[in-house]
C-alpha cells in the first residue's frame, strides 16, 4: 500500500525524469531523511531503480528512475473498427498487442474483450498487470466508467468500466478518445511536464483535447473540445448536414471522410493518397479540395489558440495530408489569425497519426493511477 508520500516521489520521477535523493527532497520541500526512507520502500518493492553514479566535484549522486516492468497496464481503443488492444509497460512502451473486430452489442463487445485481456495477461507478467483504461469516440462521465453517449457503437448510459472491472478483476476507467490521446502525451510524450498545450487529431472524425494549467479540460459535461462539431460554413445555402443533426460543422469540410466525399462529388477518386497524388500534380479540382479543408481546419485552430493559449498545438493526421497543401494551408491560415506570441516559433507541431495512438493512452489512465495515486489523477 502506496502512502501520499510515495506517490509524490512517483509523480516527480514520471514528470522530471532521474532524480537524486537531494534533489527529490529539495523538489519535494521534504527532509532527506524523509525522501530516503520513502525511495527504500519504493526500491523494495521494485518500483524504482537506481542509476548509474554521476560524478561531480563533491560526493557521486545516485539518480532515480522509475521501473519500466514495475507494472503492466491494458489499453483498449475503440475508436475504430477493429479495436485495438495492448499491452504497455510503465514508460509507456507496447509490448505486444492485438486487434479484434469492434462490436456495438454490449455483452460480444466485453466477451472479446476480456478473451484479448486474458491472452495479454499471459506468462509471468500476469500479476504485475495493474489496471485497464479504455478510449472511445463518445462522451464519457465524470467518474470514468460510464460511457453517457457513443454514436459510432448506439451506446448511452452504459457501465462499461464497472461491467470490464467485474469480468477481468483489474480496475478500469474508461475516456474519450481526445481525452486518452492527451493524457498519455502528458504522461509519456515529448510535451511530458508542459502545463498548457492542446491535440488535435484528424480522420474520419476531428478529435481535440486540452491541458490547461496541468490538468485536462474536461468542461461542465466532458464536452469541451469538441472542435469536430464547430460551425465553419457560415453560408447555410452551402453548409452540408453533420451526422450531429446541425449544418457547416468542421467534420463535415476538413475531415478524412468529408474530403473524400468532397473529391467524389468533383469526379475524383476518395483515397487521401490519390488525391494528394493529384493535387501536388497541380490538379485544379483536387487543389481546391484539399486547400479549402486545410484552410477551414486552420481557421478552427486559430480560434482554439486564441481561447485556450497553449504552448503547443499537436496536429495528428496522414502524411499525405501534412506534406502537400492541406498541411500548408492549415499552417497559413492558423498563423495569419492568431495575435502574434513573443517566441517567433510556430505552435503547430505535426505528427503522423499513428493506429496504436488511442490504445496508447487507453494505458496511461490505468498508468496514472498508478505512478499519482487516486487522489493524484
């Protein structure tokens, strides 16, 4: 049993990276004698591990890590079809991993789902599994184990973390798959210890979240980032339907899904890749498709930066997208509408969209709770 003491020295280590007893007590405000009794519980129990002397003018210091096979942790993503499944070490690593067909009738979906869980928790590693998260494109409860509405699986007011926690016996809390995403860049990403930055991920969907003074903006009712259903088509005479029920939302210009609807419509193929073939051929039609969903996708970035003010905003979506106009007119449109920022650098920050990404951060809920304790997360 971890005290609030223990789970201090873990959240320093997972935020920081290695630290020095010294260092830890000087971080911490805690006496060294406190910080060393506190690190010789943790070392027993063979959650952290000590490094390699470092060697200064006066006595070496021994830096502190935290054990990457200190724990195991399940991350589901049901964010598409199939679901994935994997298994992640206390770094954050996957070491192995499963896809299975994503199903909307509740007691299939938790069958196959405890089936993969069973199979992952398999060998030595079993014991040391530590808990289960889940991601899924819909709304979720405060207490994250209730999924209050999921359009893609006809869910509403299910108890899908309490139904899972029940058959597999490990705990587990369940997400939004923004949410998952951006907790897991906090937790094990490049932005780890950033206190203001936003994800903005693009695919059938548009999906964003944010962290805001070091915590997730979750908003009255789990809703806030919800960029995906933002009116952008201000001409309702050309505004197309969303699958919300209203008219001109972003999803409906600039995702993966309205682009190659958009290009079907024109006569030319729906892939993204073909497309991107066509428009860097200067293809007018295809030209016009892609900058005018860049465009429109820049312009909801520039307003999330104008609100929020994060550091950083990471940009998730296909390569094809981020090399060619759509990645350039979202860049253009993004910086010609934001006050201009002391550092002269560009917020955006593309990344590849990568298919273990949800599951990854599926993981780090359980993973929190873990390294910050319950009261922590």
């Amino acid at each position: 049993m971890l005290s609030t003491g223990h789970y201090l020295i873990l959240s320093s280590l997972s935020r920081n990276g290695p630290e020095s007893r010294s260092e830890l007590a000087l971080r911490l405000g805690m006496s060294k004698a406190a910080v060393s009794s506190l690190v010789r519980d943790l070392l027993k129990q063979e959650i952290l591990c000590e490094q390699a002397p470092v060697h200064g003018s006066g006595r070496p210091s021994v830096p502190l890590a935290v054990r990457a096979e200190a724990a195991w942790f399940i991350g589901i993503s049901l964010q598409d079809d199939p679901a994935i499944v994997v298994l992640t070490d206390l770094h954050g690593t996957v070491h192995d991993r499963m896809e299975l067909p994503r199903h909307a009738d509740l007691e299939t979906c938790v069958s196959s789902l405890c089936e993969a869980i069973t199979y992952l928790r398999r060998g030595p590693r079993s014991a040391k599994v530590s808990g289960v998260g889940m991601a899924l494109p819909g709304f979720v409860a405060n207490d994250r184990q209730t999924c209050l509405a999921c359009a893609a699986l006809g869910w509403r007011d299910v108890d899908i973390g309490g139904v899972l926690s029940k058959r597999t016996g490990l705990p587990t809390w369940i997400e939004n798959d923004a949410n998952a995403l951006i907790l897991g860049e906090q937790l094990f990403g490049a932005l780890r210890g950033s206190p203001d930055f936003s994800v903005i991920f693009i695919s059938n969907g548009i999906g964003c979240a944010n962290i805001v003074n070091g915590r997730l903006l979750r908003g009255y009712a789990g809703g806030a980032g919800e960029m995906s259903h933002a009116p952008i088509v201000t001409d309702m005479a050309h505004a197309l339907p969303c699958r919300c029920g209203n008219r001109g939302c972003l999803e409906t210009v600039a995702s993966l899904l309205a682009i190659g609807n958009a290009a079907r419509r024109a006569g030319l193929p729906g892939d993204i890749a073909e497309l991107a073939r066509l428009a860097a051929g200067a293809h007018p039609e295809a030209l016009s498709i892609l900058h005018h969903a860049g465009a429109s996708m820049g312009l909801a970035t520039a307003h999330l930066i104008q609100l929020i003010d994060p550091s950083h905003v990471v940009v998730m979506l296909d390569p094809n997208l981020r090399d060619g106009i759509y990645g350039h007119a979202l860049l253009r449109e993004t910086e010609s509408h934001i006050l201009r920022r002391p550092a002269s650098r560009s917020m955006i920050d593309f990344r590849d969209f990568e298919p273990d990404s949800f599951a990854c951060g599926a993981a780090s809920l359980a993973a929190r709770y873990f390294i910050f304790g319950p009261d922590g997360v």
